[in-house]
C-alpha cells in the first residue's frame, strides 16, 4: 500500500487550465500504475487517466482527450494531471490512484481534491 496525497484543486474558469500533483509515500513508487479518477456530484467515480510505470504510455478517457495530460516524475514520487481547456463538466473530486502490475485494480487511493470549473 502506498499512500497518496493530491492537491493543485480548486476554482478554475471554462477554458483555463488547472495541473493535479500526487505525491506518494517513499516507497518504490516507478512499479507502480498510477491513474487518476474523478467523481462529480451525483454520480459515479469514473476513469480519467492512467500512465505505466516509466511514463511511456498512458490512456485516457474519450471525454478528456487532447485537453488532459498525465505524467509522472519517479524521481520525485510524483504523478500528475495538466488539466487545459477545462469544461464545466469536469467539475468534480479527482482522486490519485495506483497498483501494482500484480493486481487487476487500483487498490491505493488518495482522498481526493476538488475542481471546480465555472462558466
């Protein structure tokens, strides 16, 4: 288990730009997949974005395409979400998340931080 604390949340107007960071604890973070999730009010918590342990490859979902981007800093036990082009419908609690390859979850989550994104 690793611990997770985000931050880089907050208020955000449509079109601007917010940057996530989640810092991990000392442990041996570049085995790690790290992803972040969001869930916004009254709904569901659903994928955002996920990067393999070298920062090589990463996924996204359809509805963040070409404006999020994540990467991650080993060296420093960071992972990160730029967040451009922001929409109201990305209002929401995002939340750091990670797994080993051993597992077919992300088993480790952070308590999340808040973006909000007004028009």
């Amino acid at each position: 288990q690793v611990q997770l604390v985000e931050s880089g949340g907050g208020l955000a107007q449509a079109g601007g730009s917010l940057r996530l960071s989640c810092a991990a604890s000392g442990r041996t973070f570049s085995s790690y997949v790290m992803g972040w999730f969001r869930q916004a009010p009254g709904k569901e918590r659903e994928f955002v974005a996920a990067i393999n342990w070298s920062g090589s490859s990463a996924s996204y979902a359809d509805s963040v395409k070409g404006r999020f981007t994540i990467s991650r800093n080993n060296a420093e036990n960071t992972v990160y979400l730029q967040m451009n082009s922001l929409k109201p419908e990305d209002t929401a609690v995002y939340y750091c998340a990670a797994r080993t390859y051993d597992s077919s979850s992300f088993g480790s989550w952070g308590r999340g931080t808040q973006v909000t994104v007004f028009s």
